[in-house]
C-alpha cells in the first residue's frame, strides 16, 4: 500500500505517520494531493510524521545529525551567542 496514500494515525495509535514522496518524485497521478492530504492530516492530528524516499542522502543526515549533537553538546553560553 502507498503510504502517501495510506490514513494517517489518530493521536490514539501512538504511532507516527509514515509520508512517501517517491510517487511525487515518481509523477504519479494524483501523488501531490495525496501527500499534501497525508501531511495535512498528520500534522493536524499527530503533530508529527517521517518522510521518505525523499531523496536526501543518508550521509548528509547524518552528518547534520552529528552537528546538531555537537552544537547541543556546547555550554549554554556559546549557544547563546549564536543568534
């Protein structure tokens, strides 16, 4: 089953929605609605949701990922200083 296309959760299932966007990437008919209704939904209802097959690559994640850690890890003035 697409997940685009799938319901999304209620807040009661304590899981998050899954967001495909390969069948945007794809050209598939109707995909874009039916992402942009998937996001709306889960966003309303969730709050929350993972994207896939979006195409970023898995090094880049990570390597923002490691940033993120490192700049949390400083103290708190250093981050306060960036503004």
């Amino acid at each position: 089953m697409n997940a685009a296309l799938a319901p999304a959760p209620t807040a009661t299932t304590n899981r998050l929605p899954i967001i495909d966007l390969g069948p945007c990437f794809a050209g598939e008919p109707g995909a874009f609605e039916a992402t942009a209704r998937a996001i709306g939904e889960a966003s309303e209802t969730i709050g929350f949701y993972f994207v896939i097959n979006h195409g970023i690559p898995q090094s880049l994640i990570d390597a923002t990922l490691a940033e993120a850690r490192r700049f949390h890890s400083l103290p708190l003035e250093r981050k306060m200083a960036v503004q």
